[in-house]
C-alpha cells in the first residue's frame, strides 16, 4: 500500500484538509482531484488511490466547510469564486508546479471556473468527469430522467419541490430510487462513499438548492458551454451510460473542449461509476494521463 501523508493548509483564517497518497517517480506528474458536492468530502474519489501504484501522488482536499477541513459558523457564505480561491491557495502551498487535474461533477464546474479565470500554467491535462458546462443543460437533462420515472415517483418530487418538504415517505422512495438509477446503483454503498454522503456541508443548499432536481443556489447562473472553446489542454470525458451526467452532456464537453481527445462511457455506470467500475475508470485515466507526461 502506497505512503498516506496528510496535513492542513490556511485559508482564509480556517484550514483545508489535504490527503497525499504516493511518490511521484522520474516521468510521471502529480494527479490534483478535486471532487463532486459542492459540501462533500473527497472520500468517495480514494478509488483513484491505486494510481498511486503507477508512481504518481494522487492528491485529495476536502474543500472548506466540509469533511476534514473547517466547518466556517455563523454567516460565512459559499460561492464558486471562494473554492477557485481556495484551489490557488492548495497548489501554492502544495507546490504544485506541473501536474494533471481531474473534476468530478461540481469539481468540474470548480476546474473550469478555475482554468477559465486564472488561465494557469503547468496543467499537463484534465479529466472531466460526470460533470456539467451548464446549470441550465443539467436541469434539463435530469428533468427528463425523472419523467422516465413512475408517475407517483414523479409526482412525489414534483410536491417535494413545491413544498421544500423532502422527508415524506413518498418523497425518500422517489429520490433513493432515482439515487439508485442514476447516481450508484450499487445495492450498498461502500463505507468510503457513505462518508463523504453522510455529513453533507452546508454549501450544497447554499450554491445548489435543497434536491438534485432544482437549482435555486447561486450556481443556477452557471454556464461556460461557450467558453468550452477556450480550455486548451489535452482533455478526457468520463460518465456513465444511466449517469445523471447524460450522455448529451458529455458530449457538449467532448464536441466543445478544445482538445478533447476521448470520451469515456462506461457501459451499466453511473454518476459513481468510478466506484461501481473503478478498474475501467483507474485505467482509462493512467493511460491518459501518462501521454501528456
């Protein structure tokens, strides 16, 4: 088993939580992941701890105000501007010079926003995975996952969205079976990914809403599907054939990014399929990644 090394980063008078996983051998580049949520700790991403058999750390943070890392009180706000802040705050201190970048779901909105704004240097290639180039498109899209479903399903999450009232049995029945459809369709989640689901932030209400199925944080104006255009490094898109990133999302990211030069659909995964599939999902990052070295 590869060498765990962790510590704590300032930021913004509190302090982010940073995991380390291997050592980089001559050849090969870091790996930053920066994961899904936002309000959601990086445990559900350790699968890609085996790429650090390969010789290359893989490095994990848990993003302000959730997991390890501190939990703000009293009216601290969350936003996207405060995590690409963030963002620049762990590559300095990590020292990070040259490496690749993988988001997954909000961490893909943080990549983009983060590579659109500081135009960085030194990011050898990026994986987007699962993820989204528009509120507006990811709306849409998960709307007609949920008209697949059966009508009092449907019906139970449309009055939960009425309401705001997603405790009714009715409401839990529709959204664990939409959860099982289209975000893992494992029978159990494994206690790695119960962690990070567990003790959600609070940035998930505060940038996102109350459900997976509107948006009414301050991520609704999110939209960098024109922008797209102008990410420039070697890119890779991964998601799952039942993802709730469909496959029409994918593919505005692998028809619109720059130089998308391969997009992923694991056939039976999810918006997890790095965890339902993690050999398939390990492999086609290495050996991404290891091209653009």
């Amino acid at each position: 088993m590869s060498e765990v090394r962790e510590g704590y980063i300032p930021f913004k008078g509190y302090k982010t939580y940073y995991r380390i996983v291997g050592h980089n051998e001559k050849g090969h580049l870091p790996l930053l992941v920066l994961n899904g949520g936002p309000g959601m700790s990086h445990d559900y991403m350790t699968t890609l701890d085996a790429l650090a058999d390969c010789g290359r750390e893989v490095i994990y943070y848990d993003q302000i105000g959730c997991g390890r890392s501190a939990v703000p009180e009293g009216t601290f706000h969350y936003n996207a501007q405060l995590f690409v802040d963030e963002l620049v705050v762990v590559r300095k201190a990590l020292g990070l010079e040259h490496f690749h970048l993988l988001g997954q779901s909000w961490g893909t909105i943080l990549m983009l926003l983060y590579l659109l704004q500081e135009k960085p240097e030194g990011i050898a290639s990026i994986v987007v995975s699962s993820g989204l180039p528009s509120t507006k498109l990811w709306v849409k899209e998960v709307g007609k996952l949920k008209s697949f479903m059966p009508k009092e399903m449907q019906e139970a999450l449309d009055e939960a969205d009425r309401t705001g009232n997603y405790d009714t049995p009715e409401a839990k029945a529709a959204a664990d079976e939409f959860y099982r459809r289209h975000v893992c369709s494992l029978p159990e989640y494994p206690d790695f990914v119960m962690k990070s689901f567990a003790e959600p932030g609070p940035a998930y209400v505060e940038m996102q809403g109350v459900s997976e199925f509107v948006f009414t944080g301050n991520l609704l104006s999110y939209d960098v599907e024109d922008q797209l255009k102008d990410v420039k490094q070697p890119a890779l898109v991964i998601s799952g054939e039942f993802d709730e990133c469909t496959p029409l999302v994918a593919k505005t990211f692998y028809d619109k990014l720059a130089n998308a030069e391969g997009w992923l659909l694991i056939e039976n995964g999810t918006h997890l399929c790095n965890v339902e599939f993690p050999e398939i999902y390990n492999k086609a990052v290495e050996e991404f990644i290891e091209r653009h070295e």
